[in-house]
C-alpha cells in the first residue's frame, strides 16, 4: 500500500548519521519509545521516517465510535481526578 503524504511542517536538522556496511542507521535516540517506522521517500531521495503505533483490530471500534471515546477520556479524567468510587463486584 503507498500513499502520497504532503508535508507543510518545517523540520530541522537534528543529527547527522552515518550508515553501516549493512545499510543500517541507528535511531534509537531519536525514537524514544516508538517500535514503528512509515517510510516515505519523495523524488529527490528524500526520506521521512513518521512514528507510528499500531491498536490491534479488535480495539479499533473504540476509536471509531466517538461517543465510546469521549466516555473512556471522562473516566479516565475522573480517575486522575481522584472522582471515583470502590464497588464491591457482587453489587455490579
């Protein structure tokens, strides 16, 4: 699957890294805590290396259905909030 992302961003130079003899490059630093890379390459060589996180399928309805969403960010503002209550599980 390709696509043509369009990019209206200013970036700076943040690094200068060498390849290795295999073609690798070390970000490891620059990722912080992001396992996953889309690659895009425009036609000038140029490439774009954009973080990305993936939900399994099973969660994505979540994200879908804005009602649900907007329900669990209350709960979990509420939670950080300290507006919670203990219930015993027998009186669910």
């Amino acid at each position: 699957m390709t696509q043509t992302l369009r990019i209206n961003d200013d970036f700076q130079e943040v690094d200068v890294l060498s390849v290795d003899d295999r073609n690798r490059v070390t970000l490891g630093k620059h990722l912080k805590d992001f396992k996953r890379l889309k690659v895009f390459k425009d036609s000038r060589g140029e490439i774009l290396l954009v973080p990305i996180v993936e939900i399994p399928a099973s969660e994505l309805w979540l994200y879908q259905k804005k009602e649900a969403m907007e329900s669990v960010q209350k709960g979990l503002a509420d939670a950080k909030a300290g507006r919670v209550r203990k219930k015993k599980l027998e009186d669910l």
